[in-house]
C-alpha cells in the first residue's frame, strides 16, 4: 500500500489546456539552452504575467532564480515539455531555466550537467534520474555548495542525503495497476503480455513495472512473460519490440509505460495492422503523438497526465525551497501559480518527501483531440 496522496490536484482538462504551450517553441536542440523571463513561447490566456512578481517582499520566491533542469535527455518529446512548463514556471518568478543533459538516458550524460549547475552557482537544480543511485554523489555535491535538489518524473533514491523533494506526476501504485487494468478490460484477462519499457535503470519506470507485477496476480490468466528495454531511444525501442515480437508470436498484450515506446509500437503496429487481431498495445503516451493511432483504431486506450504541468509544479518547487518559501516537512504548503497549492507528503517506502501532481488522464477516441500535449 502506498500512503500517496493528492492533496490539491489540476482540476481537470480545463486547467491542463491552460498550461499548453508549443513545446517545440520552447525545446532544446542541444544539450544545453537557457530561457530568461520572456521566454519565446507567451503564456497561455489565464497565466499570471510573467513580470508580476514582487513576491519575495510577499513571502514568495525570490526573484532572479536560476533554476538547471537536467531531464532524461533532451530529445525526448516528453521532457522537452515538462522542460518548457520549469521555463514557464521560472518565467513567471522574474527568474530563468536552463536546460541541460545528455542525448542518452544514463546517469552519465547526466553528471556533466550537475556539474555544470554547480559551475553556474544555480540555485536549484530539478533532475529527472536515470539512476536512482548513480546521481547521488555529483547531486550531493551540488547540495553542499547551497543548491537545492528537486527530482522530477524519476526520482532519485539517495536516503537522506542529499535531501530533495520528488515531484511525482501521479500515485505511483495507480499508474502501475491501472495500466495491467486497462489491458486485461481489452484482452478479457488472458494471454501472453509483455513490457516495453524505457531505460533498465530508470526509477519511475521500474517502481510502476513493480506495482503491474502486483496487479497482475489479480489476473491468473494473464502471463508477463518477457519485459524489455528500450532506452527511451525509438530505434532501441524499435528493435527490442521486433525482437519480442518474433520470440512470442501469441502475444495478446503491450503495456509500454513510456511515451517513446508506446509510440513507436503503435508506428510499428499502425503499418503491420493484421497483428492487431491478437495484439493489443496499451501504455503511457502523449496524446499528441498518439491521436491518430487512436482514430485509426490501433490503440484504444492509453494515459498520462499534463507533463507541462509537471515542470512548472516542479519549477515552483525548486523555487520555493531555493527561497526558503517551501519546505520538505510533512504538511507543509507551497503555492505552484495557478496550480495552486501543494502540501508535502511524507516519505514511504524508498520516496522520500514528494508531492502528487494528480491522477492520470486516460484518453480514448472520445477526448484525445482534446489535449494538446
Ligand atoms: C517517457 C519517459 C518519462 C515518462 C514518460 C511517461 O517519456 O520515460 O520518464 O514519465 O515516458
């Protein structure tokens, strides 16, 4: 059982269209890029102004911040806008985000960018980890030269040191079970079925395969027969779901929890559609990449949450405990904007402090046009 819980959470896909912004306007095409307070992309009808803040005065973040996002990678179509919602959040501080990773998803092509916020004197900085422990060293380093750690999407576990609050997008057991629900309600709870996931040492995918292996025991007749990695890299993914396609040719189910090899199994589906007689492919995805499969019935059901919204919760995050304004005591209350107000949950199990974003979306034929993310 997991103690996570929503306390205040996105109310629904009005608040999640507010937030969309083009996220190409605001990628990064190299391993670094940097956004000030007018970032390229304006903020969408209903975002507080981005000059608006004297709110250190007002016992809110200080201004000037410099926030380092160090995402997964900087290719991935899902970080790029989780990135571009940290810039929209620092934008609206009156202080500025600088993107930085690596093009592949190991703590490795990481290190380089913790040492690099450190360099820059950053006042925090916001990771997604591609290792939970890998990252330990470098972002306890950083920690002791004043800068505030934040994990978001994947979390680290370093044990208390450093200490960091992680920014979760949904109950993690949910995301894990719901996903094994969503397939065995397609597949009548039988058959083969297999996992595609995202790099082998990611946290966030490993803690949701763990709760689908929990869920999994509520259907005995469904069989996890093989889970394989692709690298959050389409064509890893690509050759390790070919792969697994030829050693279980009665495979009746996907379950991708990564929006890269979701996408890329439903682009390989879409054009070998006689496979769709026996296979369904299910997962996280981003509605954008995955509207059309929808439509052309190649996948029904999928879901997520708003990773924009992600990044600017995670943005006001690092913030708030740069400026002293948030903390990571149980209970205790920051403000993310128009988001509203988030309250600090208490470590369980190997999460330390964390807050939900909220429940995950799941999308359909009947509301996938509807998100523009
Ligand atoms: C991929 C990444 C990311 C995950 C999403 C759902 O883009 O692996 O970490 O949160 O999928």
């Amino acid at each position: 059982m997991t103690t996570e819980r929503t306390v205040r959470r996105a109310a629904g896909a009005a608040l999640t269209a507010v937030l969309l912004t083009a996220a190409a306007a605001c990628g990064s095409s190299g391993s670094t890029s940097t956004s000030g307070a007018s970032p390229s992309g304006a903020p969408a009808a209903g975002a507080p102004s981005s000059g608006s803040s004297s709110s250190a005065a007002a016992g809110g973040p200080k201004k000037a911040l410099t926030v380092y996002f160090i995402p997964k990678d900087t290719q991935n179509p899902y970080e790029v806008i989780a990135d571009a919602g940290g810039k929209m959040a620092l934008s609206q501080l009156g202080g500025k985000v600088v993107v930085s990773s690596g093009t592949a998803d190991t703590a490795a092509a990481q290190i380089p960018s913790i040492q690099a916020a450190i360099q820059a004197h950053a006042n925090a900085i916001v990771i997604a980890g591609n290792d939970p422990s890998a990252l330990c060293p470098s972002l306890n380093q950083a920690a002791q030269a004043g800068i505030k750690i934040v994990a978001f999407d994947s979390d680290v576990s370093c044990g208390a040191s450093p200490p960091h609050l992680f920014i979760n997008q949904a109950n993690t057991q949910q995301i894990g079970t719901s996903e094994v629900d969503l397939l065995a309600k397609e597949i009548g709870g039988k058959g083969q079925i297999a996992i595609l996931s995202a790099a082998a040492s990611a946290t966030n995918q490993n803690a949701w395969i763990g709760y689908m292996k929990q869920e999994l025991k509520k259907y005995p007749n469904m069989k996890l027969v093989s889970t394989v990695y692709g690298n959050d890299d389409p064509a890893t993914s690509l050759t390790v779901l070919q792969g697994l396609l030829s050693a279980y040719p009665s495979l009746r189910g996907i379950i991708s929890p990564t929006t890269v090899g979701i996408s890329t199994a439903a682009q390989y589906l879409d054009t070998h559609k006689s496979m769709l007689s026996h296979l369904t492919l299910t997962g996280l995805g981003l509605p954008s990449q995955m509207k059309s499969y929808v439509h052309d019935g190649t996948v029904k059901e999928f879901e997520l949450w708003n990773p924009q919204n992600l990044g600017f919760l995670a943005g006001y995050a690092a913030a708030g405990l740069a400026s002293g304004t948030a903390s990571l005591k149980t209970g205790s209350t920051f403000t993310a904007g128009m988001l509203h107000s988030y309250t600090v949950l208490p470590p369980a199990g190997a999460t330390g402090p964390s807050v939900v974003l909220g429940p995950p979306t799941v999308f359909t034929k009947a509301n996938v046009d509807q998100f523009k993310f």
